[in-house]
C-alpha cells in the first residue's frame, strides 16, 4: 500500500512569549516590498509564526517603514502582539488610528545606561502596550463577554484597605468582586468600615481571628468566590489599572492553569527608595510569580485544594503544590505591580532591606514606578 501522507501542525502563532528585556542588536527596518514584509531585511511568512518573532527579539526596534499605498497590515499587528518593540513617525491616514497612535509613542535609543537610566524600561513599556493593542486586536476580546474576577485579600491592616479597595476598583476591562478575609480585625472597625462604603464594589467580608493560620483566612474567603477566576490580592502592595486584565491576557495566548507576575519593582520605605530587580525574567514558564499576583481559573482553584494552611509561605506552597499536581504556570510582566517593603517583621516574607539593595539592577530615589503602573 501506498505510504499515507502524514499532517503537519502549523508552527505556533507569535505571542510574547520569549521577549528580551536586553536588546544586544540595534534597530532594523520592517519594510514592504511591494508584494511582501520584510523585517530585518528577511521576508515574513504570511502567517507569523514564534520562530519568525524569535529571529527578532534581539534588535531593540524595527522602524515601520510604511509605503505611500494601503497594504496589507495584520501582520504589523501581529508583531504588535507578539510585543515586538515598533516605531514609526508618523503613519498614513489608512493605518488603524490606534496602532498609528502608539507607533508614534516610542522612538528606539540606544544603550540601557546605568543604575538609573529608564532607556531599557521605556522599550519594555511600549512593548506592553502594543501586546494590548496587538492582542486584543488579533483575538478580537474587545468584543467578547467581560471576564469575572473573584479579588481574594486578607487584611490585618485596616489603614491599608481604602488604598487597596480603591486599586481594585479602577481596574479595567474586567468584572470584579472582593472577597476580604480580616484577620484578627472587626468589620465594624471604623476604617474597614469607611474603606468598605467608599469602595463602591461588591465586597464580601469575612472574620478569622488573629491566630488563624493566614491560609485558612484566604480559604475561608475564597470558599465565597462567584466568578470565574480567583486572583490573589495583597493589601500593601501598588497595582496598576489593567493588572487583572494583562494577567487574563496572558493567560488566553499561553493557555496556562496559574499566571502571575515577575516580581520586579519594590518600594523600600524606610529609605525612601524604588529598586528593579530583573534577576527574574518575565513572559515564561516557571514554578514561580509573585504570591501577590496569583491567577487561577475558580474550578482549577478548588481542584489544586486552595491555599495551604499555614501562618506564613502560603504562595510558595500553593505553587509548589499546583506544580507537583501538573499545572502550568506562566510569568507575564512585573511592570503593574510593585511591592511595598517595611521592616522584615511586618512581612509574611521576611528578607532584609539590605537583601533588595543588593539584587537591584535600577534603584531611584522616591516612589518610582514604572509608567504602566498609572500612579496618581
């Protein structure tokens, strides 16, 4: 018999998966042919693929050099997705107005600089909101159903909830909930109670006492869940205004059980100092994100039997569980999230200050987030 012919998968699509923060090479041209793109001065297939995207991660920029004509763009947008740094100033009146706008946002430089240099960031910045403009264009989730989010957060801190009820409720592009665990704090304390009724979110409050393990207070209020995702929230800690949104964004083009965040910005507040560290990289699979940043489908939650029942090192056991039970986990961008350090004492997570300092790859003075942050 003649031998049958064997099916051949397509290679997988782009996504950011893989991006470099370092870019050794300089910036390339993207431009058309007449018939074809060419990025780097080599053609791309008609259906971006991540080898294609791969071959480009080390130029810090392609200049989209556009020609006078329409012609075909989706695969401008799709390198837009796969977070492919773009520049071009200005574009024709037929390009999307909101891609032309955001071409026009960035111009590459040259270098990283030093300690406090934001040359390297600002690249990584414009990168993420193309993956977002990119993304949402090629998946077309701008017209899908609003996504719901269950916000799990225990607090023994009650002059912390107003700043952290408040960063929950600007999030955009989802529907949330509050599930709060006080812990060792009552609901009728005045400042829980003004944190809760300025909020204007729906918020479920529920009370453990000050010797309940800190796991078995996130449980409890997680046992209260409604929405389709379950995301941890930590009451001290700065999010940006789409971190929920670039979490379920990762999670649709990786399709992993569990995302979260590199750990990347921490304010110091007893010296008054923001370090980024980069030791950890970001937009892979790993066994680890910020506790604080965890992400997880609600029935796979309950599956992987929720968080540990311990006083302290509950993120590192649920991820350490989650692992062992063959769940993947993906690490999108730090650049929403940063987090507060005090003395080691007043942190589940107890590691010095001098700690930080040492691993920093950036260090400012002051409260200095990145721009994706959207800080007042």
């Amino acid at each position: 018999m003649p031998a049958q012919p064997t099916s051949v998968s397509p290679a997988p699509l782009a996504t950011p998966e893989g991006f470099l923060r370092s870019a050794p090479e300089r910036t390339a041209d993207l431009a058309w042919t007449g018939q074809e793109w060419l990025a780097a001065c080599e053609p791309l297939g008609d259906r971006l693929d991540a080898a294609e995207v791969a071959r480009l991660r080390p130029l810090r920029a392609l200049t989209v050099r556009w020609p006078s004509r329409e012609v075909p763009a989706h695969l401008v947008t799709a390198l837009a997705a796969a977070g492919v740094p773009l520049h071009a100033a200005p574009s024709p009146d037929w390009v999307e107005p909101g891609l032309a706008r955001l071409l026009a946002a960035w111009t590459p430089e040259e270098g990283d600089g030093g300690l406090r240099s934001v040359v390297g960031l600002r690249r990584e910045e414009h990168s993420v909101r193309l993956r977002r403009h990119g993304l949402r264009a090629v998946t077309g989730r701008t017209c899908a159903a609003t996504p719901t989010v269950s916000v799990v957060m225990s607090s023994m801190r009650p002059h912390l909830l107003g700043s952290a009820l408040t960063q929950i409720a600007r999030q955009r592009r989802v529907e949330v909930e509050v599930l709060l665990g006080l812990h060792g704090v009552a609901a009728d304390h005045p400042e829980v109670r003004r944190a809760v009724g300025e909020s204007g979110l729906p918020i479920t409050v529920v009370e453990a006492d000050a010797v309940t393990p800190f796991g078995d207070v996130l449980n409890l209020a997680a046992s209260k869940a409604g929405g389709a995702y379950v995301a941890k929230w930590d009451d001290d800690d700065w999010y940006g205004p789409e971190h929920l949104a670039d979490l379920l964004l990762a999670r649709s083009y990786a399709g992993a059980d569990i995302v979260g965040v590199a750990a990347e910005f921490f304010y110091l507040e007893p010296l008054n100092v923001t370090i980024r560290r980069t030791d950890y990289t970001s937009e892979v699979w790993s066994d680890h994100v910020a506790g604080g940043t965890i992400l997880v489908d609600r029935s796979r939650f309950a599956d992987l039997g929720g968080f540990p029942g311990l006083p302290r090192g509950v993120d590192a056991g649920f991820l350490k569980a989650a692992h062992a039970a063959g769940a993947r986990v993906y690490r999108t961008h730090g650049l929403g999230y940063v987090l507060r350090r005090t003395v080691s004492t007043e942190h589940t997570w107890r590691l010095p200050l001098a700690h930080f300092l040492r691993v920093a790859s950036n260090q400012w003075h002051g409260f200095r987030p990145s721009l994706i942050l959207e800080a007042p």
